[in-house]
C-alpha cells in the first residue's frame, strides 16, 4: 500500500508524516502565491496613494506627535522592511525620529525583551525611534475615554491618546475572535486594558459562535474593535498580507475600516483553502502560531473546520513558552465544559475574562473533537494531561493512535502553517 507524504512545520524545521494512501483525504497550506518583487516600492507607494483617505504627507505635520502602534513576536508581520520606509516617510513630512514613538501591541501577552525587540523591528527602527512596550499590567499607563455603545469600558495605554497621530501596523490574517486580524486590532485588544479586552473577547460566549468566527470579518467582535480603535483615535493603518515565507504580498494603508476590507479580500484568497469533505483525523502544525498553546489555539480551532464531529484532532506544535506565561488559569479550568465556564462567567465569578474567552473556545475545540493528540517538546505530559490532551512522541505515532480510534479506514486531512490556514467546503 502506497504512502503519502506530507510535510508539516515544526518551529524552525520540517517533520514528514506518512499517510496511507486509502486514508489520505486532503493536504493544505496558504496559497502558494510569490511575493512582490519590489517590497520597499510597493510600502512606499501604499503611504503615498492610500485607501479612502489623504496621503501620510498630507495629514502630517511638522510639531506633531506620532505613536506607532506595531504587534509583538507572536505575529509574522516584516515590520523590519515597514518601519524604515514609514518612519522616512514622516521624515519627509516634518516629523523627526524624537517625535515619533513605537508602541508595541502586546494585548495582554507578555512584555518583549530589548533582544526580542531588536530582532522583530530591526536594529535600524531600534536606533531611530523609542520603542516602548504597553505595559497593561500597570494601571498608571491606561486612561478609560468612556464606552462602546455596546457597553464595554475603553481603557487604552495614554501614550495613543497624548498623540497627535496615531498609526497602526499589523498584517491580517485569520483570527478566531476578530474574523480576520488587522485595522483596529493593534488598538483593541493591542493597547488596551486586560478589562477591555476581556470584555470583548466573550462577546461570541452570547451566541456561543466560539467556532465560528474565524474568517467572517463582518461580526460582533470585530464591531466593538472598530468603535474603540475609533474612539481612541487611530487615523491610519499600514497592514499587510504575506505568504508562508514572509514575502510580502500585498500592502494596504490608509484608512482603518476600508483599507482593512481591501486587504481581507486578498487574504482570504491565501489562507481560506478549499477541501473536499471534512475528515475523520485532521493533523495540523500550529506554525506560526506556536510560541505556547494560548496562540496554538488559534490554529487548533481553525482545523476543526476541516473536521467531523467527533473526529480526532492531532495537533502538532514545538511551544516552547509553555500554555501560557501570563494566563495561568487556562491550565487550571481547561477541563471544565463549556457549559461549566459559561456559568461561571455569567455569574461573575471569573476575573481574567481574557482567559475566559480562550478556555470557552479550548472547551469548545473538546466538544467537537473526540480526542486532541499532542505532539509537543514544550508541552510536559502534566500540561497535556491539564489540557485534557493526550500526549505522542511523534507525530507519526499521533497518526497511529487516531486511526486506532476512528478506525483503519479513515479518512486524515493534514493542514500546514495552520496559524495561518482555514479548510472551507
């Protein structure tokens, strides 16, 4: 019997995966698009012929104050190839490198290093700019402007508001809260506080839609991001759509709803992959969102879309970071159903509705999965065990074991870069 061979990223290397020929029911990964060619040209021409608003040139001045709001390490965003041309380009306008500020997005992940922020932004925008992470675990850093009409508090770091101009960097990919990630995100969950964010996160607990956002740009989440991004004052947006190399494929900047939009329909052309029925073992490599399971879920979440109920997930991911650094409850309630977190949310009894938000989706993920097998050097067996996974040395044996569960004639589907992949019928 014939084998097919499936490669799958694992951090920084390739493992294969052997299918049996009888099982294999479909393989995916983004869109192999290649990037454009002149990267600095086409940044540059973004800022100057920008998206339902004036050109950067025109809406800046000299003795203006401009904040940057760039993402942090766990995003594959080349800010090192952005910043040096957006920063040029407020030269040109009046703005010197003193006046300009770079905030990091961390939401509520932890704080980078000054190595980390060297590697991430380049040593040129290093050495120009001060780039300062937002610090949300310090209530001194954050003013609340009121609320959404939805009624959740705006709490967001001062630096964004002292401003004269803010402007967000981020590229847009697939998110399981947001639809798509991008435009306003930088600011809501990015810069704001662990409240804000919380509040927004739950939001898809109403309709328990916890599995259904990924890829519907157009939801309740995405709206409340919209109106705090708004409210803060965020009035231009550099995003971008890269493929699984890095290269850039498109850039869109300009204003942050419609520019966003113009950039999601590029990336749904990449990362939404079709596939020709959903599977009973589906494998896929958490890449590149695989620093600790709290961004793995991203991608766990998404290939339940290419999964029967009941199917069995294997998920495949190095986490060197662990589940998480900062949120140490999802260890402690992630075997809890989600009916058993919904209460308990509902009646008030959880502080970190951060958390809250990424245990709902992970209880969800074991609702619609039988079994989730993980491979993972990051993950101990206590962790997996706390997750309610169980554990395989590799993912050749992860395979072995599903097909023990659903039987010697089912059907496997195998999604790469799965941070960054959708299955879609």
């Amino acid at each position: 019997m014939g084998k097919v061979r499936v490669a799958l990223t694992y951090g920084t290397h390739k493992i294969l995966l052997e299918v049996p020929e009888k099982n294999f029911l479909y393989a995916i990964k983004p869109h192999d698009i290649p990037g454009v060619i002149e990267e600095k040209k086409v940044i540059q021409e973004s800022l100057r012929h920008p998206i339902f608003t004036l050109p950067l040139r025109e809406q800046v001045k000299k003795g203006m104050k401009v904040v940057i709001v760039g993402d942090d390490l766990t995003r594959a965003t080349p800010r090192e190839k952005i910043f040096p041309i957006l920063l040029d380009e407020l030269n040109k306008s009046g703005i010197p490198d003193r006046d300009i500020t770079v905030l990091i997005g961390l939401g509520t992940h932890r704080y980078m290093t000054q190595e980390e922020i060297e590697r991430c932004f380049g040593k040129e925008t290093k050495e120009r700019v001060l780039i300062l992470n937002h610090e949300w675990k310090e209530p001194q850093n954050l003013i609340r402007v009121g609320s959404t009409p939805g009624g959740i508090p705006i709490e967001v770091n001062k630096l964004a508001l002292e401003a004269d101009f803010l402007i967000a960097v981020g590229s847009i990919v697939p998110h399981c809260y947001a639809g798509y990630g991008g435009g306003g995100k930088a600011i809501q969950p990015g810069i704001c506080s662990w409240e804000t964010t919380g509040k927004t996160h739950i939001l898809p607990m109403e309709r328990d839609l916890y599995l259904e956002i990924a890829g519907q740009v157009e939801n309740d989440v995405r709206r409340e991001i919209e109106m705090v991004a708004e409210a803060v004052g965020l009035r231009f947006i550099v995003n971008v759509v890269v493929n699984d190399r890095g290269e850039i494929l498109q850039v869109v900047a300009g204003d942050p709803v419609v520019a966003h939009r113009k950039g999601v329909e590029v990336a749904k052309k990449v990362y939404e992959r079709k596939i020709p029925a959903l599977a009973d073992v589906v494998v896929v490599s958490a890449y590149p969102a695989d620093i600790d399971y709290w961004q793995g879920i991203k991608p766990l979440s998404y290939a339940q879309k290419g999964l029967k109920k009941g199917g069995s997930s294997i998920l495949v991911a190095p986490f060197p970071e662990g589940i998480s650094p900062v949120h140490s409850d999802l260890k402690k309630f992630a075997t809890l159903s989600y009916r058993e977190l919904k209460k308990i949310v509902q009646d008030g009894a959880f502080e970190d509705l951060v958390c809250a938000a990424t245990l709902l989706l992970h209880a969800k993920i074991m609702e619609h999965s039988r079994e989730v097998i993980c491979v993972s050097d990051g993950l101990s067996l206590e962790d997996k065990e706390a997750l309610g996974f169980k554990h395989a040395g590799t993912v050749q044996e992860a395979l072995e074991i599903a097909l023990r569960t659903q039987g010697r004639e089912a059907k496997v589907g195998v999604i790469d870069c799965g941070g960054d992949t959708l299955p879609t019928i």
